[in-house]
C-alpha cells in the first residue's frame, strides 16, 4: 500500500518539475526585467502580462472572438469531413482512381498550400470564406489519406462476414466497412482540425481580418506588447483545450486501444 | 534489391503507359482544358483563372529574371539556417528527452501540444527581438521546425533497440561516442523523418513571415503580385514554389532512405 503511494507521489515529480521550472523562467524573466538587463520595450514583465489579461478579455472582446475563429474553424472541419472522407471513400472504392491521384494528394500534404492565402483574397475577398477556404484546403489531405488507410485496412474477417451474410456493395460499406474505419477516419479528421485551427488563426493574422488571429495583429499594431503576449497566450490555450478535447474524443472513438 | 526495383522498372515499359498513368495524363489534359475554358468564358473575374498562355508566358518571365533567383536564395538561406538552428536544437532536446524519462515526463508534454500551435502569431515577438529584417524569419522558422524534429527524435530515441544501447555501454563507450555511434546511427531514419517535416513548417513560417513584412524573398514577390494584381506572375510563383516544396520533400525522405522504409 504504502509502495502504491510512493510509487503514485513520485508519478507527480516530473509534472512538478515541468510546472515549477515554468514558474522559475517566468520569475526569473521578471527579474530580469525589473532590473533593467532585459529591456521592458522589447519584453514586457510577466507580471504586466497577466496584469493586461483581464483587460484584453474585456475591452477587445475575446469571447466573441475566439467564437468567430471557432465558428470558421469549424465550418472548414465540417466541409473536410464532408469532401475528404467522401474524396477518401471514392479513390478507395475505385482503385484506379486511387493508384492515379493518392500520390498528388501526398505531394499536396506537403505543399505550402497556406501560401495561396493572396490568391483566395483575389477570389473571395477579404472575408471570412477566405480564411475558411484556406482551412479548408491546407487541411484537406490528411483527412482524404486517413479515409483510404482506414477503409483498406478493414480486418478480412469483417469484410467476409459481410460476404457471408450476402451483404449488398452498399450494406457491405455502411455496415462493415464504414464503421470499421471510423477511428481511423476521426485520426484524419482530428489531424484536420488541427492544420484548419493552425491555418484559420494564422490567416486571420496574415489579412487582420476576423477573430482571434486578428486580434494578436491589432494589438501588436498599436504597440500594445502585454497586450500582444497576453492575446499569444490565450491563442495558446485555446489550441491546447482544443487538441486536449480532439485527442479526448478519438479516445473515446478507440475503445480497444 | 534496389538495382533489381530499378531495373524491373526500365525494362517494363508497359508500366509507363498504365492504367493509372492514363488516367493521371487525362485528368491533367481535362483540368487544364477546363481551366482554359473558363479563363475565355467571361464566368469568373478577369484575372482571377488567366489563360495558361499567360501563366506559361509569366513562368518563363519569372524563371529568365536574376531576380527570382535573387529572392528564391534569400528565401533558401533562411530556411536553411532556421532548418540548422531549429533542427540542431530539436536533435539536441530530442536526444536529451528521449534518453531521460523523468525529463521527458517533465517537458515533453509541453512540446507535444505547443508543437501544433500557429508560429505565425509568434511574428511579432520576433520583429520586436529581432527587427525587420530576414532575421526575424529565419526565427520564426526555427521556431517552427523546432518542434516536430524535438518531438520525432525524442520517439526515435525510445524506440532504439536496448541491444545496440547495451553494446554501447558494453565498449565503455562515453556520452559523445553513444551519440555518434550508438544514437544517431540507429535514429536515423526518425531524424530525417522529423527534418522533412521541420523542412515544410519551416518554409510555410519563412514564407508566410515574408508575405507579412519583408522586402525580399519568395514570399515578398508573391505579396508584390497580391498588390498589383499580376495573377498570372502569381500563379507562376505558386507553381514553382509547390514544385520546389514537393521536390525537396521527396529528396529528404529519399536522401533518408524513408523511401526503402515504405517499400519493405
């Protein structure tokens, strides 16, 4: 019992070192900052910064702003889903489709596709749907990549039961197939969300248009610093609450793991 | 076996002309017949789908310029550097997390969920830490390509086979010879996986840093094009630059033997 406790106290060492040494960088920026060697034009006290938090909440409206960055974000999540699982299902069920193209959408994966940004403000202006397009497109190909794996990786015994009850191509899809590749196809999604997030603030930055990305480039315009570091930081957290809640739901879609 | 791969491959000439090869030569030919079609059929804005005689015509402008080169090498060297910097600090903590359980307990956490975050909002930071100039791009991607190398070497790290480790301590050998000898070798091929993928968020950070203020670079001209709504140059741009992203992508992962990964 008492090796249990050890043994689960000592499991929290390690965070209490990762947090404390957090805390000590933090306390030790302010010194320096305090005292001059760092100069406070360049880096603004911590203190300052957690100070300037409940100002840039209030005054420039973060709340209805990270609404709008989730609500582009989410708009391009449920536009992947819809055209990249439906691009995956279709290169997968025609086979020649997918020996011809899987490989560009590979290249494409690794393409700076972000930097159409200019062009999709030509074609769309500089709106929302530019932002979301661009979310859109960048995220696109994990989640059609992700689709294929998980659909062609289907376990034989699954696909046999299927013939074994006689299963139409269609029954065969949405009763075997399909739900055999979700957790698969939520990986994709879940990787897709990611790059949308990372390319919806980034644009907003970029064409200071919309939510919170715009707000980080306001303020660093004003030369408000605490305020640009403390609007960093809540971009920050809102992206680790929302991979936390990603990765917390593909958990729960993978039951076996 | 890779001679044999080579050679099955040139003496199989009806693998040029497949199926799928058919059908990518049609789906080109069908994409570029569209594309024409709409940029004569008066549909979409002037400009916005220019003919590909205009896109061939801006291409063949761009790459017969000295300029282009000019900025495509100030973009080059600091991507490189970033990639030098950020990739040898992202070795360097990977290496230390990935033999340390308690400081990979510690950290690693940390690394894994600031890894996905947008550097770009990190732009201004750098301007102020490191003015206007190309350094604040090299920083940022360094910044960038930090985090997936630290992260893919900290996992390579942990996967190494407790045998090699055990043949390293078994010579005596000190903390450097584990590294060179012992580490690195068996890493490899995480290394270079996570080098590919510091080489993409590096370039997608410099350029993307470049479009937002700068006055050379690959990212600079495409913003140039943006504002005097030269689309057809634009497209060239984004054509040889998805070309080059691509080609260096592949050359890594080859260079890395990831290729030969896939195929065994």
């Amino acid at each position: 019992m008492s090796a249990a406790v050890a043994r689960r106290s000592g499991s929290y060492m390690p965070q209490a070192v990762g947090i404390g040494s957090l805390v000590a960088f933090f306390l030790g920026m302010e010194l320096l900052v305090q005292t001059g060697l760092v100069n406070r034009f360049i880096v603004p006290p911590p203190s300052e910064i957690i100070g300037s938090f409940g100002r840039v909440i209030v005054e420039e409206h973060v709340f209805s702003r990270f609404l709008q960055t989730l609500t582009e974000c989410l708009t391009a999540g449920v536009m992947l889903t819809v055209f990249g699982v439906a691009g995956g299902v279709l290169m997968n069920r025609f086979k020649l489709l997918q020996q011809a193209c899987e490989t560009w959408v590979a290249a494409m994966a690794s393409a700076p596709i972000v930097l159409m940004y200019p062009l999709f403000m030509v074609i769309f202006g500089r709106s929302a749907w530019t932002i979301i397009m661009m979310g859109f497109v960048s995220a696109l190909p994990p989640v059609i990549l992700k689709t294929i794996e998980g659909i062609s990786g289907t376990r034989k015994v699954l696909i046999n039961v299927g013939r074994s009850f006689n299963l139409t191509p269609s029954q065969q899809f949405w009763k075997i197939l399909f739900p055999a590749a979700l957790p698969t196809i939520f990986v994709g999604i879940r990787l897709g969300l990611i790059f949308a997030l990372i390319n919806v603030v980034g644009v907003e930055f970029l064409i200071n248009y919309g939510g919170l990305g715009q707000l980080i480039n306001d303020l660093a315009e004003r030369y408000d610093l605490a305020g640009t570091y403390a609007a960093i930081c809540f971009v920050i957290l809102v992206s680790v609450l929302f991979f936390i809640v990603l990765e917390k739901v593909e958990r729960w879609l993978r039951p076996i793991d | 076996m890779a001679a044999t791969d080579r050679l099955t491959g040139v003496t199989h000439p009806a693998s040029v002309l497949s199926p799928a090869t058919l059908l990518r030569a049609a789906i080109i030919l069908g994409v570029l017949a569209i594309w024409e079609f709409l940029s004569h059929s008066g549909w979409l804005y002037r400009d916005v789908v220019p003919s590909l005689l205009a896109i061939g015509h801006a291409l063949f402008d761009l790459l017969s310029h000295g300029e282009y080169y000019f900025n495509l090498g100030v973009t080059a060297a600091e991507v490189g550097f970033a990639l030098l910097v950020g990739g040898g600090a992202g070795v360097v903590v990977g290496i230390v997390l990935g033999a340390n359980r308690f400081l990979s307990k510690a950290f690693e956490p940390y690394l894994y969920y600031l890894g996905p975050t947008p550097k770009i909002i990190f732009f201004p930071i750098m301007i102020m830490y490191f003015g206007v100039g190309p350094e604040s791009k090299v920083a940022l991607g360094t910044l960038s390509c930090f985090f997936p190398v630290a992260l893919s070497v900290a996992a390579g790290m942990r996967q190494i086979d407790q045998v090699l480790i055990r043949v390293g301590h078994s010579f005596r050998a000190n903390t450097w010879q584990m590294v060179t000898k012992i580490y690195l070798p068996a890493m490899r091929h995480p290394i270079i996986n996570g080098v590919r993928l510091g080489l993409g968020v590096a370039l997608i950070g410099v350029l993307l840093a470049e479009t937002k203020l700068s006055n050379k670079g690959i990212g600079y001209l495409i913003i140039q094009a943006y504002s005097i709504f030269d689309m057809p140059r634009m497209y060239a741009m984004l054509i040889v630059l998805f070309v080059l992203a691509i080609g260096a992508n592949a050359l890594v992962g080859r260079l890395g033997g990831l290729h030969a990964i896939k195929r065994t």
